[in-house]
C-alpha cells in the first residue's frame, strides 16, 4: 500500500502536504469571521499610538511582556478584566507575548501614569528597585517615525476598512492633517511630562520615540 | 556494469553549509549566552547602546540558532546525505550544482542581511517570524531553491526507493514552505499609501486571527526545524556511523507518517477553549496519548538499533553525542505534551519552563545531532581524520552538563514563579507583588547563564577540533565505510 | 449545529479515521512480511551501502545508465 508512496517522490509530498495541511484547514480557517469582529467602542490607534506601537515592535518589549489577561482569579486580581477576543480587532499583528519576564500591559494604562513610564524608561532601578529591565534612554533622543505610522494608517483603511475618518472612529487626514494632529497629541502627553529635551524637541515639531511609546502604552486599558 | 564508477561524490556545496553551522552557531549561542547572563545581571545590557539590550537581542538569537545554524546544519547534511543515498552525485548534473551554488550564496548573503535587519529594529513583531518583507521574498527563493535540488536530485537518482531520511527532509520543505508563506502574509504599507518605510509592513491578520495563525507556525516551526530534519539527519548518521542497519524499517515508516498525524494535535488545544462537547475533549486527549507511541517510534528505532553493540557507546564519543540525542528527543517529546495538560497550562504558560523545554530540545537533540552531522561528514569530505578524539570526550561531557543545569534551573525557576503568581493568603490576597516573583529568580538566572558559558566553551572546543581536522589532520588515503577515524 | 461544533466533530472523526488508517497499515505491514510478499527491511541498507560504486538495493529505470 503506502510502501508505493516512497518510489514515487511527487505522490509522496502530495500525501504529506494532505496530512499537514489539514489541522489548519479544520482549526483555522472557520473562526476567522467570528475571531475578527471588534468589542463595541473599540476605536482604531492614533497615527502617534501606533507610531508608539512602532517602537513597542522595534524594541521589541513583546520579549518579555505579555498583553494577554487570562481567565484566572489571580491574574484579573493583578492586571484586571480577562482579555476578550474582540479588544484586538484592530491590533496587526497581535502581541500577546509568550513570556512573562515583566509583567502583563494588557490593561497597563488603567494603573500607570505617563509621569511613571517616563521615569520608568529612563531609569526602570528609580521606580522599582529590584527592576532586571534595561533601561531605554535611547527612546528620549530618537525621533519617532510619524510618517510610517501613517502609511500603516492608511494602508489599514485603504485595504482592510478599519474605521478611520467615519462617525464615531478615529480621525487620520491627510498626511498634512495627521501630522499636526500626531503634535497635538504629543503635547498633551509632554505636559505632564519633565524631561525638557523631550519637550523642546516636541516644541519645535519633532516628536521623540517616547512620547509616542507612552501614548501607546496609556492607550492600553 | 554500470557507468557511474566515474564519478565521485561531490561535497562542495555540502562544505559551505558546513562552515556556516559552525560560523552561525558560534553567533547565535554567544548572543545566547549574552541575553542569559543579562537576566542576571542586567548591566550588562549597556555594552552595545540601543543595539545591546535583551529585548532587540532576544529575536536576533532565536531567528540565528534557528534559520542560521540548524537551517545550515540540515542543508550541509542534505547535500551530503541525498547524493549518497540517491546514489547520484551533484557532479552529474550543472544545473543542480550551479542551483546549489546559488541556494548557498542567497542563503548566506539574505541571513547576515536579516540578522543585521533585526539588530536595526525592523521586525513584524511575530516570534520566530520578524523578518520584515523584502526578507521574507529572498527567504522564500531560498527555500524554492533547495526545492529544485531535493527534487532535481530525486528525478536523476539510480536507487529508485526514497531513504527514510529523504522522506523527513521532504516533509521539512512542504511543511516549513506552507507555514511559513501563510504567517507571512503582510502588506507593505509604502506600497500602498506612498508614505514612510519601504521596510515596513502590516500583517494581513488581525489580532486572535493572527495569534491563531502565528501559533499554528510557532508550534509547527519547533516541528518542522527541530524535529523532521533532525530525525532525517539522525537516520542516516547513527547507521551509517555504528555499522549497524536501522532497527527497525516498518518502525520508521509507521513513524514518519505517524508524526505526520500527530501534528495534526498541535492546533487541537485550540478546541479545548472552546465550546465543543465535554466528552469530545476527553476523546481527544486520549487519542493524543495513544498517538505518543508513532512519535517516540524514531526514538525508540534509534536506541534499538545500538542493540547488542553498546560496547561502542564507550569506544565512539560520535555514537554518545547521537545517542544522548535520542534520549533528549524523548525527554522533550514526553515534556512538550504535559505542558499541554490544561491544568500544567495555567502554571507553566509565560514561566521559564517553556524557554526551558525548548532548550533541551535544541540544546540536547538538536544540536547534539547536528554536531554529529558534522562529525561524521568532514573526515570524509575532507579526506583527514578527526584531530582529536580526547577534545570531543571534553566537548561531550561539557555540554552535557550544560544542558542537565540548564533545564533543572529552569524547571524550577518556572515552577517557582508559576505558583508564586498564584499564590494567594488566607483571605484569598495574592502574596507576592509581580517584583518578589523576579528577584526570586537571580540564583537559577545566574546557573543559566553559567550553561550558556559551558555549553559556549563546547561548541568552540567542537569549531577548533573541526578548524584543526580540516587544515592539519593525518591524510586518509581511502574513505573509511562506517566508524569515523579519530585521533 | 453552529461552526464551532462542527469542527469538533470534523476533528473527532477525521482523526478517528486516522488513527485507524495507521494502525490498520501497521497490521498490514507485518502481515504482508510474515507471508513473504514483501522484505522492509531490505531497504535499510541504503545507508550502509551508499557508494556510488555501490549497486543500489532497486534500480531506478529512469535514469539514463539503465537505458544505455
């Protein structure tokens, strides 16, 4: 029977491409409507949130936070409400963290303030004192990529309908509109910040990586 | 009676892939070694400004031990094995070998581009899927070129039954070309809106969707990468190298298609969420246990096959590394679906004990077994003895101890920290603030960081005996048909 | 009967229908040994005997030194 399948290599990957594919075919593919829908009043990010998101990916912070609330009483105790399937809707691609080195910044927003990041980013020892994580002073002086963020705006509306630009969803522009609308952004969150390089440079229109980081991660309730 | 006593075997290609396993190798596990230490000391995330820090380094070690070293292992073994059990040799056909020159010169130039990629910060944000998309393209041309020799090679072959070997080999490049085109699918953004990063990307999945099909290739990746091949490299090495024929051929047929099936199990816990039929998810877990017996069948095949010839565990350090492989092949197959128990889950899930269950995976089989590879191939290739059997014995028995410590610390660093996240007073308040549960950690970091450092010094004892082989060793005048020669 | 369930079912039976195929082909493979249809084992030699001078365990008729 099967023995033919290895004297006739082309039939023989046939059968082994049917025996693989098959889990993802059954598992997959049919929750992909349902899994997609968003949780109501979920808007989409901000070109200076997902400028923010930018940098989240870039260093990569998903190596050791979770954004991921399991049903547990001793996690929605620690972070808040379990995560729910529809808060992602909009999040490509997803960062739900496989590895809890820190803790969960699922709800991050609720509980930290934009004064206890910027404290946090610079120096994470002068907020906790047994902190293991590097410090990311580098994210003062970088400058954050707006414009990118943008393209990735548009790009979601164009191609995937996100909900830029309609009644009740985020506001996105023209590449001129956003830009000043990514500033406005940005001072509101340098207002409650200190570090004064930060706030000349957003002054003279230059946003650094984070205040972008910071209104990302404010924006996780 | 037949022509082809005019040809020899032709390993050049093999050669190259040789040299970057063992280049790639030395990368991936000094970076390794790097991001272990800085969990336990964290200053040393200074050293390299905002290229040094454990979360930019962390994806730049995974993706160079995984596409770098082991990807080189398999394809450096595949151009030796495949001409051999084949009975063709690469030199019989230009088109194959000008493929081959190709395949190797694309992989090599696109993986020193995606590290460096990587360090710079361009990332999908995807685990063991970062690369951003002009790299993902050369990446696929790569593979479609080791394609064309898998394929190109079977169409001119003299054996006409496929080797076991063959057969998992195969299944590395359907499988890994199918999971692989699928999570990868994104949109680059410049294209579409005229705006910022050429680099840049969105993926074509959304949140769950996405996790789902990021899963389904993270899962099947560590199947695919660390599992197949492996076993396509370990079928024909042990034979070949004990002398002794594979215990058992129905066994590994029975097996390679039961591991087919059982991966089928990788998405099914998937189900356990949600609301199928209670007595559907009881079937299922008993299937998958009854299914554990086709995959520990390579294993088993393995070890039977030393049978009645164990005296050579003790005479031939290159059977030990293979059979210890086996061994941790087992031990990471048997841990894989108990961390799978639901109930296991919930502790062990974002712990040190899933970094730690890779590593004996990858430290223990994988690595073990791609060494062996190599072993065995440069005498061989290369006409001259093993340098030195005592620095293998060294090798050995470091690295040995470097795994053993390496997955007891983690065990207990994430069976430690799973309950102490859980672990609430008589009035049912957690314990212990998120920070307890890190600092108690500094003590199994630091004897991590110290198997990294062991396991390290092994695998530059193995580079240097493989440097010497190659340069000063005693000429062979004829190759020797089963135990590798050594000094 | 909503997706969900179904898929359930769609696995239960498909990997039911499996584990049978590949317990029926072990009882067939050593069945068809035991009546000397067949020799499995004879094909474990190509990792032994792997020269080039080596005579393969089956010749493949397609290449071109068959057809010469």
């Amino acid at each position: 029977m099967f023995h033919w399948l290895e004297k006739n290599p082309f039939f023989f990957s046939v059968g082994v491409f049917i025996v693989i594919a098959f889990a993802g075919i059954i598992e997959i593919l049919p929750n992909f409507a349902e899994a997609s829908r968003p949780v109501k009043g979920l808007k989409p990010y901000t070109v200076l949130q997902l400028a923010g998101k930018e940098v989240y990916k870039k260093d990569n912070c998903l190596s050791c936070h979770s954004q991921m609330i399991r049903p547990f009483k001793s996690e929605t105790d620690r972070y808040g409400q379990y995560s729910l399937s529809g808060e992602y809707a909009y999040d490509r691609p997803f960062l739900w963290g496989s590895k809890r080195t820190g803790p969960d910044l699922h709800r991050v927003g609720n509980y930290r303030t934009t004064d206890w990041h910027e404290n946090h980013m610079w120096d994470p020892k002068s907020v906790v004192p047994d902190s293991i994580m590097p410090a990311y002073k580098h994210h003062f002086t970088n400058i954050a990529d707006i414009e990118t963020a943008y393209a990735e705006a548009v790009t979601v509306k164009t191609v995937f309908n996100t909900p830029y630009d309609v009644e009740g969803g985020t506001k996105l522009g023209t590449w001129e509109e956003a830009q000043k609308m990514a500033l406005e952004e940005a001072k509101l969150v340098t207002a409650d910040m200190k570090n004064k390089d930060v706030k000349d440079a957003v002054e003279s229109g230059n946003i650094p990586e984070i205040v972008a980081l910071i209104a990302y991660l404010n924006r996780l309730k | 009676m037949q022509s082809n006593a005019a040809f020899e075997y032709d390993y050049s290609i093999a050669k190259l892939f040789t040299y970057t396993t063992i280049l790639f190798g030395i990368l991936g596990m000094i970076i390794g070694t790097l991001i272990a230490a800085q969990l336990a000391f964290p200053e040393l995330n200074y050293m390299f400004g905002e290229y040094g820090t454990f979360s930019r380094l962390r994806p730049v070690h995974t993706t160079v031990v995984i596409f770098g070293f082991t990807l080189s292992g398999v394809f450096a073994t595949f151009y030796y094995v495949a001409q051999r059990v084949l009975k063709v040799s690469m030199a019989e056909s230009n088109l194959l070998m000008t493929v081959g020159k190709i395949h190797f010169w694309l992989y090599f130039v696109g993986a020193l581009l995606a590290t460096v990629s990587l360090v710079l910060g361009f990332s999908q944000g995807k685990e063991y899927a970062q690369y951003e998309w002009p790299i993902d393209i050369v990446i696929v041309i790569v593979w479609l070129l080791w394609g064309v020799s898998i394929f190109g090679l079977i169409g001119i072959r003299r054996e006409k039954s496929l080797y076991i070997s063959l057969w998992y080999y195969i299944a590395c490049f359907i499988g890994i070309a199918m999971l692989y085109l699928f999570n990868n699918m994104a949109v680059p953004t410049a294209l579409v809106s005229g705006y910022g990063n050429i680099m840049h990307s969105v993926s074509m999945y959304s949140g769950t969707n996405d996790a789902l099909v990021q899963w389904w290739w993270g899962h099947n990746a560590v199947a695919f990468v660390f599992t197949v091949p492996i076993i396509a490299i370990i079928y024909y090495f042990l034979p070949k190298e004990s002398g002794q024929a594979i215990y058992s051929y129905k066994l590994s047929l029975l097996s390679f298609w039961g591991l087919m099936f059982v991966y089928l199990w990788a998405g099914s816990h998937h189900l356990l969420y949600s609301p199928v039929p209670d007595w559907m998810q009881t079937m299922g877990s008993i299937f998958s246990i009854v299914l554990i017996l086709p995959s520990w069948g390579s294993a088993i095949n393995m070890l039977l096959t030393m049978k009645g010839e164990w005296n050579q565990l003790t005479d031939n350090p290159l059977i030990k590394f293979m059979v210890l492989a086996s061994t941790f092949y087992m031990l990471s197959t048997l841990e894989g679906p108990i961390q799978a128990i639901k109930s296991v889950n919930a502790i062990a899930h974002f712990t040190d004990w899933i970094p730690g269950h890779v590593h004996d995976g990858t430290l223990g089989w994988v690595a073990f077994t791609i060494m062996a590879g190599i072993f065995h191939m440069t005498p061989r290739m290369f006409k001259r003895e093993i340098y030195s059997k005592s620095l293998m014995e060294t090798q050995f028995w470091l690295q040995t101890l470097a795994v053993v410590l390496y997955f007891t610390s983690m065990w207990i660093a994430g069976i430690t920290q799973g309950m102490m996240w859980r672990a609430v007073d008589e009035y049912g308040n957690l314990m212990y603030s998120f920070i307890d549960t890190v600092t108690v950690l500094h003590p199994y970091y630091a004897i991590r960081a110290l198997s990294g450092v062991l396991y390290l010094s092994g695998f530059l004892i193995f580079a240097y005996n493989i440097y010497k082989t190659i340069t000063s060793s005693k000429r062979l005048t004829e190759e020797p048909q089963f135990k590798t020669p050594m000094a | 009967m909503d997706i969900r369930e179904l898929q359930g079912y769609a696995n239960f039976f498909l990997t039911m229908f499996l584990v049978l195929l590949l317990y029926g082909y072990i009882l067939h493979l050593y069945r068809s040994e035991k009546k000397g249809e067949k020799d499995y084992e004879k094909y474990a030699d190509m990792a032994l005997h792997d020269e080039i001078s080596d005579a393969p365990v089956e010749n493949n008729p397609k290449t071109k030194e068959s057809k010469e």
